[in-house]
C-alpha cells in the first residue's frame, strides 16, 4: 500500500506543469507622442508602446515600459544590463558602443527656417552662406562640422530645443532638426508651428529610430528581440501598429 502512494506521488511529480515566470524586460523612453507617452489616463500609451508589447509577446517576455526624461532614458541605458531603449536614433557613433535590435520607425531631418525668410537653397553647400544653429553634443553637431560647417560662423551651437528654437525666431537662418518633436517643442515655447517650414531635407541624415541596449545586455535574450521585431515586420503587423497610429 505504501508503495502504491509513493508511486502515485512520484507519478504526479513528474507530470505536473510547473510554468516558470516569464523574464521581464525594461523598456525605456521619453515623452513623445505619438510614439510613447502617458494617456490621459495616466497609463503608457502610444504607437512604439504597442509595438514593443508585441515584441515582448512574441518574445516571450514580460515588458515594463516607463516612459521618463531623456538624461534619465540615457543613464538607465548606459548603466543598467537589462534596459532597451525603444527608440533611438541609429548613428555610426553609436553602434559602436551600443547593439541595435532592429527598426521601430523612421524620422527625416531637415533645415528649418521661417516662412517668411528668403533664404533659398538647394543643397547644405549653400546653406554655408547663412547661420544654421542646432543642439551641442547632438548627433546634428558632428553632421554640420563633417559637412564643412564651423562654429562662431555657419554654425551656432545651443544647449537645448528651448533656446534653438526663440534663435531661429529672432535671427538665425536655419535650425537643423528632426520632425519628430517639432510641433510640441513649438507649442509648449507659445512659437507658432505654422510660420516654419522645411527649406532642405536632409536623405543623408541617420533616419532610424530603433530598439537599443548596452554591452551587458543578455546576448540570448537580444536576439530572442531582435527575431521577434523582425517577425513582426516580415508578417506586416509592425506596418499596421504604425498606420494605426499615423507614424510613417
């Protein structure tokens, strides 16, 4: 009888489903809508948002999504080992020092100047005749200097988009940016959007917005992302978060 128990016991053992947790993976980014931001509902909410809960389900993970300021995103990534970025413009400075898991979407970058500005161009050679100012340590700093533009003459360098953009307004020629966060940066100096436009857009500019992590960063586990994000662009579900969410 004892030995029927043990059996039955040991039977059960061995065929009882013990599910393991899944691993949860912390995805940073900023507020940027209609990217990543916080709803009104105060829940994380956004086109990339969605795309990186279907990552992480096809992936096999739990995703913990936070959106928080920029400096913050950066140190997060740069000093923790289990931290992806969800987007982050690729340049070849970058891949060096950080891996790339694939595209979320794409961005363009462009001159902007005032509409009312007679300030024609065809190509960033001529815009060497006017002052382009843009942001000091961003990637567009080291686009403008390899194109041959010098600071104190075609280039004006500033410490954030505030101080960019109320230059560009009261007399710089152009500002070098992306058109990611042009609207909101605008909207929240009360500078109207509609009296810019884009004068040159700017193809050899890095236009990648992709997913990022640091060197420490699990290699099984980055690729396990990394597959999963390209499923989802051969089977066409990535497109469709993007057109549902109107970013192109």
């Amino acid at each position: 009888m004892i030995r029927k128990i043990l059996f039955l016991i040991a039977l059960l053992a061995s065929t009882k489903i013990i599910a393991s947790p899944q691993e949860t993976v912390h995805f940073v980014a900023e507020d940027l809508p209609p990217y990543h931001f916080i709803n009104g509902q105060g829940e994380v909410d956004g086109g990339l948002v969605e795309l990186a809960q279907a990552v992480a389900g096809k992936a096999n993970v739990t995703a913990k999504i936070e959106i928080m300021p920029m400096a913050r995103v950066l140190h997060e990534l740069e000093t923790k080992p289990n931290v992806v970025l969800l987007s982050w413009l690729k340049t070849p400075t970058r891949e060096v020092y950080f891996r790339f898991l694939g595209t979320m979407c794409h961005t363009s970058a462009s001159l902007i100047g005032l509409k009312q500005s007679q300030t024609p161009i065809n190509d960033l050679d001529a815009a060497k005749r006017y002052r382009t100012g843009t942001i000091r340590g961003y990637y567009s700093e080291a686009f403008l200097k390899q194109a041959g533009f010098s600071e104190g003459y075609e280039l004006v360098l500033v410490s954030n988009y505030q101080s960019l953009w109320n230059l560009l307004f009261k007399g710089i020629d152009f500002v070098l940016t992306n058109t990611l966060t042009l609207e909101k940066e605008l909207n929240a100096l009360k500078l109207d959007p509609k009296a810019i436009e884009h004068k040159l857009l700017l193809e050899h500019f890095p236009s990648e917005l992709a997913l990022a992590v640091n060197a420490e960063f699990p290699n099984e586990l980055a690729n396990r992302l990394q597959h999963a994000l390209a499923e989802l662009s051969q089977s066409g579900q990535q497109q469709a978060i993007l057109e549902r969410w109107k970013i192109h």
